[in-house]
C-alpha cells in the first residue's frame, strides 16, 4: 500500500493531521477490528513496546520535516 504525501500549509494542519491519523491507525495496531460483523487482522500490528516507539518516531520524524519545509517556506 502506498501512502499519500501530506503537505500542510501550517505548523497547526501539520499537527492537526497527524493526531488524525494516529487516533485513525493506532488502535487497530493493538486490536483486531470487527466491522460489518468480519474481523479484520492487520498484518503490521505491533509485536512490543518497541515496535510502538518505532512508529511513533517515524511519525514524527515526517512531522518534524513538515514543520522544517513550512518554515522554510515562511522565510524566502
């Protein structure tokens, strides 16, 4: 699956997004979902603590990125 390139106009939708997406994403890393009466299985769900952390730094890794190229922007 490929994921989608986000480009934010603001630090605040930069932020705003990616607390979206993790509220979307995080919990069926956890847990298997029961939707429409099916139970769907994730095959990335997280092993340990450490594959947690692993994720959540990738995150904000792209989110730290984000808020350099706005600034960076700003400041032409």
């Amino acid at each position: 699956m490929k994921s989608r390139i986000y480009k934010p106009k603001t630090i605040k939708e930069a932020i705003a997004e990616l607390e979206t997406f993790l509220q979307s994403d995080m919990w069926s890393k956890f847990k298997d979902e029961k939707i429409k009466g099916e139970i769907y299985k994730r095959d990335d769900k997280f092993n340990n603590e450490e594959d947690m952390i692993k994720y959540l730094k990738n995150h904000f890794d792209i989110l730290r990125k984000q808020i350099k190229r706005l600034r960076w922007t700003y400041t032409k």
